[in-house]
C-alpha cells in the first residue's frame, strides 16, 4: 500500500437488495489523474460519494495518505469537490464563493484575499470576484467551483461529470483546462464520466466500471487497445464483434477462413467472438498474406479524413465495419459491390469467450 495515496479495499455498497458496488479494491497514487467511466448506474458515483464520505460504505475500507477514513464524516476529509450541477451560492458573489472553506477554517482575512486572487488568475477570471454565479455562463461557474473546490489545497479533487452539463464546444475547452490545471497543482484527482472521450484524453488511468464492478484499470491506450472484456471492448471506441471458431492454439475461423490470431485463453476450441477496431482492418498489407480475408463492400460513408465502409464476409452473418483512409478509397478506387482482399492484423484480434 506504499505507493498509493488513495487505497480502497474491497468496498462493498448495498441498497435494500440491490448491489450497487461488489467488493471494488483499487489504488491510485500521488498526483494521479484517475477518471472512473462506465454506463449510468454502474455504480461510480456511488464510489465517489464513498470515498468523500457522502455515503457510508456497507463494507470495506478507504485509506488515504496512510489513513483510515473509511468512518469519517465528509468535513473531516481531506478534498474538494466539484458537482455537475455547478452547485455555488447563488447569493454569494464568486470571490466569496471561493473563499468560502478558507473562511470555514478562520484563515486570516489578507491571506484570504490574497489566495481568492491568484485562484481567479488561475482559472482565467481575474475580474470576476465582484460578480454573482447568474452573471456567469455555465463554463466560468465550473471554473469558479473548481477554484472554490482548490482553494484549501485539498490532498484529492472529486469531479463529479463536472462537464455534462457544459455544450460542446465549452466542454472540450475545459476539459483541456481542468487536466492542465491538475498537472501544474499535481493534485490526486478522480473524475466520473461516462463519458469515453473525456476519460481517454483526460486520464492517466482509467476504471471501466460495470453493474458495481471493475471490468478493467489501465493508461487510456492499454484500455482502447488491450480491452481486457467484451464490454470494455464495446463501451469505449467502435469495435466489431465476429462470431468465430477457436480450432486451436492461435488460430480461429471465420467464415470460410482460418486466420491467426494472437491472444488465447488457455484452454479448449470452440464458439468464440472475434474483435477487431475498424481501422484496423487494412486494404493494404505488407508481407504476411494469412490473415487475408475477401469481404463484399455493402456501402461507404465518406466521413472526411476516412471513409467508413460496411462489408460483408461470405459465411458470416454480422457486418463488418472497417474506417479506410479517404486517399486510399480513391487510389484504389473502392465502390460498393467490390470484393477486397482485407487483411486482419493476428496483433489487432482480439478473442472473448461471450
Ligand atoms: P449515473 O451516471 O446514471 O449517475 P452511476 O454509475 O453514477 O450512474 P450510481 O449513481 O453510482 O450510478 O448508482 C448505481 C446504482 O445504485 C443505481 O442503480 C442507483 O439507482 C442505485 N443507487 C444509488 N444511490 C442509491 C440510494 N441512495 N438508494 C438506493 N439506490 C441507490
């Protein structure tokens, strides 16, 4: 448990009847940028409420710093937090609104000051102490609650979809602000989403999580590109699912074809689901020509940088669906009705058992 500042041990949350989180034990250390990403009511906001003491846990333990907090109340905790509704005092202007859990701790009124100062800097509003929330747009209010959330320098920063709220073109803006502005305080930080674009570009780690459980940790490149579940596979990018036959050792079939393919569990042939991302079915290969597979084009879309084309494998019920460079299509001049030869990199498929 040395290295991580924020360790939870096999947390158990119950409601009636209902598992809301099974047995969920993770780490994160110092500094980390942590976003917990799954579907709504996976339960991750359940485990961000437990971890600020919002919601006491049925069982297990929290630890952070080297302690125990697993029982405190929230206002013995050390973090600040940020909710989706942005959640400031409607009848506190923002400089006060910042300065509200410095005052809580009687800080003297020049250090206060001072402090609500530098964090207006740093949120990009040096001019809007004077101002009420209502006078904000809804991206200067989260800058505001992220700065009030700061401004005792908390050990952790809970963000709870901070961004849902925002319209796009806000949200990634902020979203690019609020990880730059971690970075530089190097505070722990977790963040709820479900939302797979903004854990992949945010994130340090991210937990996959399903009906309370953890389906898989890891950088946002180890989850896009190493999904360890079926479900990972499908919540975070497009993939195609295959149904396919194990016959051995690295080898399945599909269709009429047998390829190779890198990942096996241990045991058994059988009924299996190949998967593979849409770009990285090529029409073009280099070299090893066994994984090469003939697929009808049924339709294309072009999408500017690539086009997105459903094929079709004799044999082969479900469609599938490949992203080709858009220079590629007009070189090679794909149209539908074509029949390509396609190669399935072994090191791009993917085998799950369900
Ligand atoms: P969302 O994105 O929709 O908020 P979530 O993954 O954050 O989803 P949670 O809010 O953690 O989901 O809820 C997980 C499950 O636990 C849901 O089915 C929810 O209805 C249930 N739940 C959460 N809090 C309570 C509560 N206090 N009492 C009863 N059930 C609850």
């Amino acid at each position: 448990m040395s290295e991580s500042y924020l360790s939870i041990r096999r947390l158990h949350q119950v409601f009636g009847d209902f598992v809301a989180l099974r047995d969920i034990s993770l780490d994160i250390r110092e500094g980390e940028f942590v976003c917990f990403l799954g579907p709504s009511g996976c339960g991750k906001t359940t485990l961000l409420r437990a971890v600020a003491g919002l919601q006491l846990q049925t069982g297990g333990d929290i630890f952070q710093a080297g302690q125990r907090i697993s029982w405190l109340p929230p206002e013995q905790r050390d973090f600040g937090i940020v909710f989706q509704s942005y959640a400031l005092f409607p009848n506190l202007n923002v400089a006060d609104n910042i300065a509200y859990g410095l005052r809580n701790r009687r800080t003297g009124r020049s250090e206060v000051r001072a402090r609500v100062a530098e964090l207006l800097e740093l949120i990009g509003l040096p001019d809007a102490g004077k101002k009420y929330p209502s006078q904000l747009s809804g991206g200067q209010q989260q800058r505001v609650a992220l700065a009030r959330a700061i401004a005792t320098r908390p050990g952790l920063l809970l963000l709870d979809e901070p961004l849902s709220a925002l319209d796009a073109r806000v949200r990634v803006h902020l979203r690019h602000e609020i990880k730059e502005l971690q970075r530089r305080l190097g505070v722990t930080t977790i963040m709820v989403t479900h939302d797979q674009e903004e854990a992949l570009a945010m994130a340090d780690r991210i937990v996959v999580m399903n009906h309370g459980c953890i389906e898989q940790v890891g950088t946002p490149q180890q989850i896009y590109a190493e999904p360890a579940s079926a479900f990972v596979a499908s919540f975070v990018g497009t993939m195609n699912f295959l149904p396919a036959i194990r016959i051995g050792e690295g080898r399945v079939r599909i269709g009429e074809r047998t390829l190779n393919c890198r990942t096996l569990s241990p045991h058994g042939n059988g009924e299996v689901r190949v998967a593979i991302r849409p770009e990285d079915v090529r029409t073009r290969y280099n070299g090893d020509a066994s994984n090469l597979i003939s697929a009808r084009v049924r339709g294309l879309e072009f999408l500017g940088a690539f086009v997105r084309s459903e094929l079709e494998i004799d044999g082969v019920d479900e469609p599938l669906v490949a992203d080709f460079s858009a220079n590629d299509v007009r070189d090679l001049g794909i149209e539908a009705g074509n029949v390509l030869n396609l190669d399935l990199p072994a090191q791009r498929l993917h085998l799950f058992e369900h």
